[in-house]
C-alpha cells in the first residue's frame, strides 16, 4: 500500500487548492482517505484505511510530505565509510539527534538555503514511519511497530554542524527535511540501493545492507528514551558521498522500490 497526502484543486480550472488529505496511491489513481492511516488499526493489528469518496486522478493533485510526525529521530554516523568521510569513528551505539517537525517538506518543494550558512549538503536516507504507540520496543518486536517506509532527505548546514556542537540549528533549518514521495507499507528495506543525485550527478550510491546499526536495533534504542507515536520518522543514517549543494540545484534521492523526491534549492529570500 503506497500512502500519500496531497492538495486537490477544486472546481475546474480553479485556482484554490482543498486542505491536504491522506491518500491511497494505486496505480495512476488516489483514493482519499477519512484520516491518517495508522489511526484505522484492526484488532488484528492490521491496518485497513478508510476510503471515503471517489478516487481522483494522481495528475491532477499536488503531493505533500506524506508525515505529520511529532518528532523526527535521526540516526548519526551509521554507515562506516560516511563516519570516516568525516573523520568520524563509527559510534560504539546508535547516535541519535532530531531533526524538527517544521523542517518537513514534501516532493519538489524547495529547501531554502539559509542566509547564514556557507555549506549546505545533502544527504540521502533511508526513512521508517511508526505505526503504533510504543516504549521500550524490544529488537525482535520491531517489525511490529513500523507503519511503512518512505525517502528522506537531511539536509545539513554543515559550517553550523562544526561551529555550534549541537546539532539542532545545523539539522533543523525550515525545509532541511524533504519526505516523500509516498509512504510504502509493504516495503522490504533490506539491501536497497541508495542514491542521490544532484543536477543528475551521482553523488551518493550505496546500499541499506551497508547500515552499522539495524532498523531493529534502532527503534529499541531510540524506544528506550522515548515514546514513539503513530507517524513518527526515524532517519536511518546517510551513505557516503555527502557533498554541497548550491541555490539553483536539483537533489533527488532515489531508493530501490521506494521511487525518488525532487528538490531544488532556492536561496533566502528569493
Ligand atoms: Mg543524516
């Protein structure tokens, strides 16, 4: 099941974009759903969405982030030869850092390159979108509490990154947070290959068998410190290959059976 949120222009030919809505992303079509998706749960624990209404030609809406997460956890430093890249060791259990929900955009949307930064770089990722309410997840329950998977995009301000310590500012631009462009809930993560372009340049490509901590073992760490809500996304980490991007590029991050996200840069202010 591929889910999507999206605007729907209304009237024909009109100019005003209906509030966003979930949806279900079948084949050419997107069938509008009564409310987020991880919300309709069976007793089964299946999750089984409310279609409601007539399904709408994926041409004629415009999508969104596919999360409205009320936090986003990231994982530092999971691929080994992007910690050397930096001449960083691989750390010794997952380092884990957030990125703000205000970061999020969705596909083809701009990420804005802030004024006060003098390297912004890309880096594609992985993301795991949570499905149920959970603490303290144990590695073998894991799999229980993922709705889904969709493409992530953590755009870094990476002069920030090194003069403040703290990541939060680095990290947490608005718009350093590209999703999209669907969340897939039959998605096999396993040893996908993992690229990122930029203006059709190969800057990353690489494989999620590469992770040094699993998808399991992060979310029984992360689990451990904080309760994980219905929505949440948690960044699995970047491959090497970071790099700088500059106002007027194009980055797309593509990953094996998830599709690509598109997105230019556009310098503050323009
Ligand atoms: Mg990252």
């Amino acid at each position: 099941m591929r889910i999507v949120r999206f605007w729907e222009m209304a009237g024909k030919g009109g100019d005003t974009w209906l509030s966003a809505r979930w949806g279900m992303f079948v084949d050419s079509l997107i069938y509008p759903l009564a409310q987020a998706p991880y919300l309709d749960v069976l007793d089964s624990g299946a999750y089984a969405p409310t279609v409601i209404g007539a399904p709408i030609p994926a041409s004629t809406v415009k999508l969104l982030a596919p999360a409205v997460p009320s936090k986003i956890l990231c994982v530092g430093r999971n691929y080994a030869e992007h910690a050397a890249e930096l001449g960083n060791e691989v750390p010794t259990e997952p380092m884990i850092f957030y990125k703000p929900p205000s970061s999020v955009i969705g596909p083809d949307q701009a990420v804005v390159y802030p004024a006060i930064s003098e390297r912004v770089d890309h880096e594609g990722e992985l993301a795991v979108m949570i499905g149920r309410r959970c603490r303290n997840v144990r590695e073998e329950d894991a799999a229980s509490v993922i709705f889904g998977y969709t493409i992530a995009n953590d755009v870094t301000a990476r002069d920030l990154q090194k003069k403040d310590g703290q990541w939060a500012r680095a990290k947490g631009f608005d718009t350093f947070c590209p999703i999209g462009p669907w969340v897939d809930t039959s998605y096999d993560p396993a040893d996908r290959r993992l690229r990122c372009l930029v203006n059709g340049d190969v800057r990353q490509d690489s494989t999620t068998a590469l992770m040094v901590y699993s998808i399991a073992r992060i979310i029984a760490h992360v689990s451990r410190f904080a309760t994980l809500d219905p929505g949440d996304l948690i960044l699995t980490g970047t491959p090497s290959g970071i790099g700088p991007v500059l106002p007027g590029d194009i980055m797309a991050v593509e990953i094996d059976g998830l599709g690509a996200i598109h997105n230019p840069v556009i310098r503050e202010g323009s």
